[in-house]
C-alpha cells in the first residue's frame, strides 16, 4: 500500500471485484458454466482469488519489458 496505485493494480484488483459481486447478484449469469468449471464459480471469494491470482503475472508481462529500457539522462 505503500506504492501508488497503477493501472495493472486497479486491474488486478477491480477485474477480480466486479467478477464476485456479478456473482452474488447475478448468479443466473453463470448457470450456463461448463461443468468443469463449476467448482470456480461456487462462491464469489473463490471467483475472486482465483481471478486475482491468474492477473497479476498475466499483466505483469508487459511492466518487466518497460523496466529494462534504458534512458538517457540530462547530463550526457
């Protein structure tokens, strides 16, 4: 928290979020979920953490490219 928030981590929080409470309050939209995958979709906390686990290094892919460019600085 002691970081300022970015847009990888309001996505890696915000997906996650509107994902479990679609769940709660509209659960008719995942009755048509494949059968393997209805474990996942039992509880909104579940939803979630998963959902928060698979994000973050899916989105942190492109932030580790960006870290390695090199820049020039003012002086030379």
């Amino acid at each position: 928290m002691s970081s300022k928030p970015d847009t990888r981590k309001t996505f890696v929080i915000g997906i996650p979020l509107i994902f479990g409470l679609s769940l709660q309050t509209l659960p008719e939209l995942y009755a048509q979920v494949v059968p393997w995958l209805r474990p996942l979709f039992g509880s909104a906390l579940t939803l979630a953490t998963v959902l928060a686990v698979a994000l973050n290094p899916l989105l942190r892919i492109g932030g580790a490219k960006q870290a390695e460019v090199p820049t020039m600085s003012a002086q030379g």
